[in-house]
C-alpha cells in the first residue's frame, strides 16, 4: 500500500477571520467549503470528547488543499513556534513575484525572518513569513535561467 496523493494539511487556527483574510486575501485561496462539525463521529477520529470545530478547506486554483479549524470547545492558547521545532514546520507556496508579495505583507504588518534572498545555486529566491496563527510560509519564486 502506498500514499496516492497528499489530501490537505490542516491548521489550528486561534483567529479564524484574521486566518481565512491571510489564506485569501494575501496568498490567493479560495473557500472551498465551511462546516461546523460535532458529534460522535468527530470525537472519535481527533480523539477528543464533545469536540465542536469550525473547519474551512481552502483550495488553489490546482486542487491542492489546507484547512483551518478553530476549536471552539477546545481553545488552546497559542505557542512560540520555531523554525527548527520538532514535526510539521512551515508550509512552502511558489509564487510569481516574491518582491511585490514581500512588499505588500510587510506593509500589512505580516512578519519576515528575512528579506526574499537568492539561493546558492542562483535557482531561487526564498523568505520565511508568519501566518496569523504562527504558521512559518515559505515563499519561493523561480529564477530565469
């Protein structure tokens, strides 16, 4: 047995509003459904009990696919993450214009760990952002050969 495709990745958000203008406003998501969910089924799969969650699948214009869940029932309060933290770290996107994307999220108060820099190998050029949630997006654009 194999995996065939990566389904979504999903995102505990504490914001969902500020999250869901992030996602599309800022990086071109769209909605592609909203649900609140509960009940026994929930409970069982996420292994928590009378868990109440909103959870929004955002999709590109490809297909692929994130989802953000705010836990109602289950607030937790948010956490310093880092780089080099063990597990999922950061989510990497392709985008067409890294300078204009960094310009423009840094005028809406969206924190950098750097300036976009070019890579050893000439290839790319990559920044790390901060979603509203702590989430570390790595922005990647093509370089002309």
């Amino acid at each position: 047995m194999i995996v065939k495709s990566i389904r979504h990745t999903g995102i505990v958000v504490t914001n969902l509003e500020q999250s869901l203008y992030f996602y599309t406003q800022k990086l071109g998501f769209k909605i592609f459904n909203k649900n609140n969910e509960s009940g026994v089924f929930l409970d069982k799969i996420i292994g928590l009990d009378n868990a109440r969650v909103i959870t929004v699948k955002l999709t590109l214009e490809d297909g692929q696919m994130i989802e953000l869940l705010d836990f109602t029932s289950h607030k937790k309060k948010p956490i310093e993450k880092r780089i080099n933290d063990i597990g999922p770290t950061h989510l990497a996107f392709t985008v067409s214009n890294i300078d204009d994307m960094y310009n423009d999220f840094i005028d809406s108060g969206i924190e950098f760990t750097s300036n976009p820099e070019i890579s050893p190998d000439g290839l790319v050029k990559v920044a790390f952002c901060k979603a509203p949630e702590g989430t570390y997006i790595e922005l990647v654009q093509a370089l002309e050969e």
